[in-house]
C-alpha cells in the first residue's frame, strides 16, 4: 500500500478545469484525491513543502522514438521513459519506426509488457498505419489499439498514396484513434538535408522547401474534410502551414497538430557550422516561421507541444552533414526550452505553456491524464520555475547526447514527477547561489 | 606563423578582402617558378602534405601536386576509390588516421558540403579546401581571380557574369565572394531551375537570358554543365540548353565589347560554350589553368607560416 502524499503549499495549475491557484494537493492509492487550500495531511501521510512551486498535471509528449526494439545501443523504453520522467513527462508516445516496425498487436504488446516492467513515465505505443511503413498496406488497427496502440503513424516517413491516407482516416474512426502523418512530399524533399533559403544557398546543401511540407497538410486536411477522420500533423515548421491548419480549424475540420520545442526556438542559422546537432527532418526554418508557430500556439492553432525526442548515437552524428541522421533528442529539455524561450519572453503565461505540454496534448490523443480532477490518476509534476541550469550532454539520462541545446543555460525544470502516485524522478536540491 | 589566413583554407566567404589580396599578390613571384627549367623551391622542404581526393578529379588534382612538388613539400595522394574510404571508413576515422601519421597539411576533395570544415575542425594539421560539394572551391575561384586581373589590370568595378548551372557550383559560389569582396560587379545567368533560392540576397544580378548577361558583362566565367542534371530533369535536353544559354560566336558579336572568356574546365564542347569561343582570342582558360598552380603555392605556402615579403626570397633560394 503506497502511502499518501501531500503536495503542500504549491501554486496548482491544472489547464483541465482552468484552475490557477495556491492549494495543497492530496494523492492516495495513486490517485488524486483532492485538491484545496488548507489540506490536512491524513494519518501516515507524507508530506512534501513544494511552496515556491508549481503543481500541475504530468507533462505528455505525443511523439517520441524510443528506438527498442531494434536500436537499443541508442536507447531503449527503459532508458526513454527515464529520460521522460527527469523532463517532467508522466506519459509519451512511442513511435512505431523501430526495426521489426510496430505494425501488429504483439509488437505493441511488447512495448506495453517493457513499459511496465520499467515502472516509470507511461509509455503508449503508436502503431504504424502501413505494414512494415512501406505505405502500402493497412497495418490491424483494430488488433493494435486492443494491444494498447492509442494512434497510428508511418513517421519518420510520409505517407505517399492519397488514398492509403484516405482509407486510414475512415478506418480509424471505427477504433477513434487519430492518425498521425509526418508530411513531407517526398519528390520535393529528395535529397534535401536543411531549410531551402539563403542559408542552404551560402553552405551549399540541398535545401526542403516549406511547400513540401505544405502541400502534405493541405492534402491531410482535404482527406481529413473528406473523410470526418481525426489526422493529427506532426512537428509543424512553417508558417504556411499554420495558415492552413487555422483555416481548417475555424471549418470545424477534425485536424490537431503538435510543434516541437526546436522548431519554436532556432532557426536554419544553427546550421551555419554544418553543425548535425541542427540536422532534423521538418529543417529548422526561418525568423518568420517561428513567430507564426509560436502565434498558433498561443492561438490553439496548433495543439500542442512535441519533443520528437529522436536519439542517435555519437558517432553518427560525427559525419558531414549530408551524411549524418536526422533528428535530435528533447525529453530532457522541452519544458526548460519552452519555458526558458516562451513564457520568460512573454509569449505564452505559464498556465498556456503548461495546457500545451499536458491537458492539451492528452486530449488530442484522448489518453488519461493531462488533469488534477480528483479520481483521476495521479500524474502529476512539481515543476520549479526560477532555478537556472546548463544543458550537460554528458548527464543526461538518455542514452544519447544529440542535442543542439548543450551549453545552453535554461530556466525551469522538473522537480518532482509522479505516474499514478510514485515518485518516477526527484530532482537533486537546487544549489545555492 | 599561421595568423596571415588562419589554420585552413575553407571558403572565400569568411576571407577578408586583403586576405584575398594577399594570396593573389604572393602567387605573383611563384608565377615565375613554373617558368623555369629547374620548376623547384625549398619553401616547403621537410613538409608532408596528403592530398585527400573523394571524389574524381583530374585538373585541381595535378595543379595541387605540382604546386606542392616545386615547393618541394612530400606528398602523399589518397583516392577514395579502393582506399579505406571505400570499405566503409567514416571522415572523422581517417582524419585521424593520418593525423597519427603526423602530416602538416591536408587538401581535400569531398563530395558533401562541409566536410573540409569538418576536417579542419578535427585535425591539427592545416587543411586545404579541394572542393566540397556544393559549398567552396577556393583556390579556383583565387586563380580565376588572378587571371582577371592579370588580363584587364584590375578586378574593381568589373563586371563579372557566371553562366550555367550555379546551384550545384561551388566554383560559383567562391566566385561570387570572391568578386565582391574585391569590388567586382557579379552577374549570374542560366534557367531558374540551376539558380538557388536567394542568389540574389548575395548581392549579384540575375539574367533569365544569355544575351543580356553577354550586353551586361565584361567577363563570363562559363560553368560546366554537368550532364546528369538532364538526367535529374533539371534541363529538357542538352541541345536545347545550347540553343538558349550557349555561349556561341554569334552571340558574342553581337556584344557592345569584347568580352573575356573563362571556363573552369573540364569543358563540354558545344554544350555550354561553342568551341570557337573556347578556343578564340579573347579566351584565358589556359592561363586559368597556369595560374591555379601558382594560387596554389601562394595558399600552400601562407598556411604553412610563410611570410608574404618572403616568397620572393624563398624563390630566390636556389638561385
């Protein structure tokens, strides 16, 4: 029998019920219990002053590749959800490109059965919308969301046919899983390794242009039109692209879209060193793109905040720049980045940031938690918002240290985070000044 | 003794015009070495140089070596094609191979873009930029540099048109720094689809037409068409492309002056540039060709310490 905890003295931010205010928060059997100023703590309780602090629902990144199976040098769920846990996150969302692909109900089964046996974030399986994502075939929606699969995706691939993106939205509104499309129109992305602009031009590498992610969104949402299936558009990085979703969205289209932390914060200048660390697939775009991703962020426009945490090894990315992977990590440092680059520049208050990393994201893909509603499970991050740290590739608790963040002095993290009442990572005590 | 250019010879984007200047003025006594019957100084006696080529090269290859031979460096040449590289050795991994083998300098030849950057970087040695791949090709945009202002005396207030296929060039690009920073007005011409995006945003003028960048020019510097970039579909065909951006007779007649004709080599005959011109009174390919190994002993000869009033006297030496 876990003991109950009392969170007392914090400031209470749950973006659910639109509550924003000083209250103790009382956790038993894994669940909330209450939430209110003035709580007494119940016999054998323990209790834990987070004045100072933020209470707020558990964070939830919808989009993560935790590489197991098939890459566990780089990382595994174990290490992934550990990594999520240190960044404030209660659940992720694993993407099924692992190699054998997560394309059937015992490949998901897999991944639910290491989850548990890791005992920390939750880890929810995305399912892959082809088999083997050589999108030609279904993959059994229907047998993987029964495993625990709560959406599909190819990512990491477009999907190409129209009409296999077709056919996956009308299947998955049986199952009421949204699909996930990472859209890039392949024939005008062949080859391109960064943002096509006047950077591309200067380093002479082959550029994406924004219009081959574009295209794929204005296609997604037709089908979605078409259809009345949910597509959810990944790591959104143009500003036509968010022209386009919020068009969708004032039609009442059933299309949600998430934005990733690097996206919001660097631009294809990072690339200038031919550095990899700023090699990611959507490239990082332009001065222009990132204050209309941030303005749909703040507008709803686009839903929620996603790491796209993609780990490689070392020396992978210790290659010219055509020849490194795309892709960088960011469960560590997705709240502290946005939080470091948002909220402290007055671009979203810290209840909005916090709506985009939990509740807002949890009901996107209609998973528990992302509320502090009592009965609900107990998810929750102590989050403290004033103490400034340096990103150290060297301890971090993913397997792998691509990240462009490194040295970056940032503003906020994750005290305390607990899944269904356990504490799954505890901050050391800030060091004095 | 490296602080004239730095460790490595990169691009000609992050030169200072009187870094440029300087090259191109110590290449001046070295000219006259190759002129010799004994083609030989000790300038770089004791110096062991790799020349490290990854992709194909026959001109740059050969004036490199020369370059580094008359200034009596050891050389060593690596080809990617049935060396380590090619059983599946990354860059870093040789880099550092032949940096335990304590070689002073590096020259390198690499089909992606950034990688004489990534080597520089990783090694101790200085490196030199052979071409890399579509970003910087230094010492052919510093002999083309050379050979304008040894043919019109100046380089300041010229105009300077590159025609054909700039988006895969990194001969371009070096050019186009390279010309600005030292006054030159630069021009680009051929189809959008062999443009990047936002050449103009470099500060060059940009022709849809060949024969308003020929009214325009003083110069053209001619590009090699690479013929698979038909294959990608970039061009309809290589006959159409000649009928609307070659560089042909007629159409330099019909220019208010006469223009100076240059090629990087290796040229397609009859595809970007008609052999009458190629071959005609006011072409300097060929001394673009003499002059690379003199701008090559300049850059090889500054990177390893040398002195610029010195060349001369090191020049001197075996007299």
């Amino acid at each position: 029998m876990m003991r109950p905890l009392l969170l007392k003295g914090g400031r209470v931010i749950d973006p659910s019920r639109g509550f924003d205010q000083p209250a103790d928060v009382l956790i038993q059997d894994g669940k909330i219990a209450a939430v209110k100023a003035g709580l007494g703590a119940p016999d054998g309780a323990e209790v834990r002053d987070v004045r100072g602090q933020v209470v707020a629902p558990g964070l939830v990144d919808l989009h993560v590749h935790l590489r197991e199976p098939g890459n566990e040098d780089v990382e595994t769920i174990a290490t992934g959800a550990r990594a999520a846990a240190a960044g404030g996150f209660s659940a992720v969302c694993a993407m099924p490109n692992t190699d054998p692909v997560t394309d059937n109900q015992a490949a998901v089964g897999f991944i639910v059965r290491q989850s548990a046996r890791a005992a920390l974030t939750r880890v929810y399986p995305i399912g892959a919308i082809s088999v083997g994502q050589r999108g030609e075939r279904l993959s059994e929606f229907g047998e993987m969301v029964g495993a625990g699969a709560v959406a599909v995706s190819d990512d990491g691939r477009p999907v190409v046919s129209s009409h296999l993106m077709r056919t996956a939205l009308e299947y998955a509104r049986t199952f009421e899983i949204p699909v996930a499309d990472h859209c890039e129109d392949p024939t005008l992305a062949a080859g391109g390794v960064m943002h096509e602009g006047l950077v591309s031009t200067r380093l002479g590498l082959k550029g994406i242009p924004a219009a081959a992610e574009e295209i794929m969104v204005e296609r997604d949402i037709l089908l979605a039109q078409l259809t009345g299936g949910h597509v959810h558009l990944c790591h959104v990085s143009t500003r036509g692209s968010v022209e386009l979703i919020r068009r969708a969205k004032e039609q009442g289209i059933r299309v949600t879209a998430e934005v990733t932390p690097h996206h919001l914060t660097l631009t294809d200048h990072a690339c200038e060193t031919y550095d990899t660390h700023a090699k990611m697939n959507p490239p990082l775009r332009e001065a222009a793109d990132i204050a209309a991703l941030r303005q749909g962020l703040k507008d709803g426009v686009i839903d929620c905040i996603a790491s796209d945490h993609a780990p490689h090894a070392y020396d992978a990315k210790e290659a010219a720049f055509d020849d490194a992977p795309f892709g960088i990590i960011g469960l560590e440092t997705a709240f502290g980045v946005a939080h470091t680059e948002l909220v402290l520049n007055g671009v979203l208050t810290l209840p909005e940031l916090i709506a985009r990393m939990s509740s807002a994201p949890a009901a996107t893909f209609r998973l528990p938690g992302g509320t502090l509603q009592p009965g609900a499970p107990a998810d929750v991050v102590v989050l403290d918002t004033t103490t400034r740290w340096t990103v150290q590739p060297a301890v971090l608790l993913s397997k792998s240290r691509n990240t462009p963040f490194a040295g970056r002095a940032l503003t906020g993290r994750a005290a305390l985070t607990l899944v269904g009442g356990a504490i799954v990572h505890q901050a050391e005590a800030p060091q004095g000044p | 003794m490296t602080a004239a250019l730095g460790k490595d010879l990169v691009g000609l984007e992050r030169l200072s015009p009187e870094q440029i200047r300087l090259i191109l003025d110590t290449a001046e006594p070295f000219k006259e070495v190759s002129e010799r019957p004994i083609k030989k100084v000790p300038a770089l006696r004791g110096k062991t140089i790799v020349n490290l080529f990854f992709e194909a090269s026959t001109r740059t290859r050969i004036s490199f070596e020369f370059a580094e031979k008359r200034l009596s460096a050891d050389t060593v040449n690596v080809a990617a094609s049935g060396s380590a590289v090619q059983k599946g050795e990354t860059l870093v991994d040789t880099a550092r191979n032949l940096e335990a083998m304590r070689i002073d300098m590096v020259v390198i030849r690499h089909p992606s873009s950034g990688a004489a950057e990534f080597l520089g970087n990783r090694i101790r040695s200085n490196v030199v930029n052979a071409g890399d791949g579509k970003h910087e090709h230094p010492t052919q945009a510093l002999l083309d540099l050379l050979t304008i202002r040894d043919k019109h005396g100046k380089i300041a207030g010229l105009k300077v048109c590159l025609v054909g296929d700039v988006l895969h060039s990194r001969v371009a690009r070096s050019n186009i720094w390279g010309l600005s920073k030292l006054g030159a007005e630069v021009g680009v011409c051929g189809p959008d689809t062999l443009m990047p995006r936002g050449i103009e945003d470099l500060g060059v003028c940009r022709f849809r037409r060949i024969e308003e960048a020929i009214e325009w020019a003083d110069v053209l510097n001619v590009l090699r068409l690479q013929l698979e970039r038909m294959e990608m579909g970039f061009i309809p065909s290589v006959r159409e492309y000649y009928r609307v951006f070659g560089v042909t007779l007629e159409r330099l007649e019909r220019a208010p002056r006469a223009l100076t004709i240059m090629h990087p080599g290796p040229m397609n005959r009859g595809v970007e540039i008609d052999s009458r011109v190629a071959d005609g009174p006011h072409s300097v390919i060929l001394d673009q060709v003499t002059n690379g190994v003199a701008v090559r002993m300049a850059v090889l000869y500054l990177l390893a310490g040398g002195r610029p009033e010195l060349a001369d006297a090191a020049k001197r030496g075996t007299e």
